[in-house]
C-alpha cells in the first residue's frame, strides 16, 4: 500500500469512528500488518478497535511461482505461507497489541459469526473473483449507516490491475444502492453507506 493510500485510509478510518462513535473497524486481508499500522492507529486514537480478519496463508499472487511471492514467508515445517508471525510482529512494533485483535481465518467464516455493526470496513483480501465475491457479500452487510466500505486495489481499467476488486466488491456495492463514493486516492476507494 502506498504511503498516500494509507494516509488517506487513516483519515477515512478517523472519519468513521466521528460517524459511528464506539463502533469498531474490521480489515479484511491483514497480510504482514502495512495497512493494519494507518488503521490501528486510527482505532487507538478513536478509542476503539481493529478486527484484523486474515487465514494467513497468502491470497493467489503470493503463492510459489507467482509475481508476488516471498519464500521468506513460507513456513517449512508445512510447506505453505505462513505470515501471521510477521503480521505479529509488525502490530507490536507499532505499539498496537491493545487496539487490534487478529481473527485467523477464512474472511467468510468469519463474517458469518460477526454481529457488530462497523464504523469501517476495509477489503483488501484475496483478489480472486470468487474470494472479493464472499468478502463483498460477507462483509459489506456489517457496514453500519453512516460508516465506511474502504475497498484496496480498485483498478477500472484492465491495463492497470486486477479486475476482480472492481467488479466483485466496488461495482456491487455502487450498484446496491446502499454506498456511495466519498474518495479516490490511487487504487483505493472510500464509500459511505447511505441505505
């Protein structure tokens, strides 16, 4: 995540917390914990707290033989990614232990047991169609009204990305009558939840 995405991912997370006051943030896809920093912090300064929602296990372009693969992450003892030892370390770096709570696990398993309305929901998981599907329809729902869908990695022309973010997770939700768009900064996108 560049820096001026985070930047403005935090200043989108500052505005949630003054629109849903005491709700808490989620982020879905933690990796090794960039994008958790700019929320985390965001969540100690409103006073509440990031759900950092990942199985840890890398989504498709981390896995051996692809662009983004990092052999340094694979755990050899099994053989597959394993960054939640990263993402670990990285929250307590930052001096966020108190303000982000790891959930380890499929994004769909755990948005079907979460029941607390969000003041921000930031997706940047896996970006197949399939897997941006489930996040969009697991999570969006958990949005509350007034609150924040923070999408990563919304690239509208093919030539410049991925398509799966864009026409799994932004299109519905633009579609759905429920969000509209706030913010544009690079790839990210800021939508409030309207219905």
């Amino acid at each position: 995540m560049p820096p001026e995405e985070g930047d403005a991912l935090h200043a989108a997370a500052l505005e949630a917390a003054a629109a849903v006051p005491g709700a808490p943030f989620a982020e879905v896809g933690s990796y090794c914990g960039r994008s958790t920093i700019w929320l985390g912090a965001a969540a100690r300064t409103c006073g509440t707290t990031l759900l950092a929602v990942d199985h840890h296990r890398g989504s498709e372009e981390n896995q051996p033989g692809w662009e983004f693969h990092e052999p340094d992450l694979v755990d050899p003892a099994v053989g597959v990614m394993d960054t939640l030892p990263r993402f670990r370390r990285t929250v307590f770096d930052a001096g966020l232990e108190d303000h982000v709570v790891a959930a380890v696990g499929q994004s769909s398993a755990v948005a079907a047991i979460w029941s607390t309305p969000l003041a921000l929901c930031f997706i940047d998981g896996g970006h197949g169609e399939e897997p941006a599907r489930r996040d969009h329809d697991g999570w969006t729902p958990h949005v509350a009204p007034g609150g924040t869908l923070a999408i990563h990695d919304v690239f509208p022309d093919p030539a410049d990305g991925g398509q799966a973010p864009y026409e799994q997770i932004y299109l519905p939700a633009i579609g759905s009558g429920r969000f509209t768009e706030r913010r544009a900064v690079g790839s990210l996108r800021i939508l409030t939840r309207t219905g």
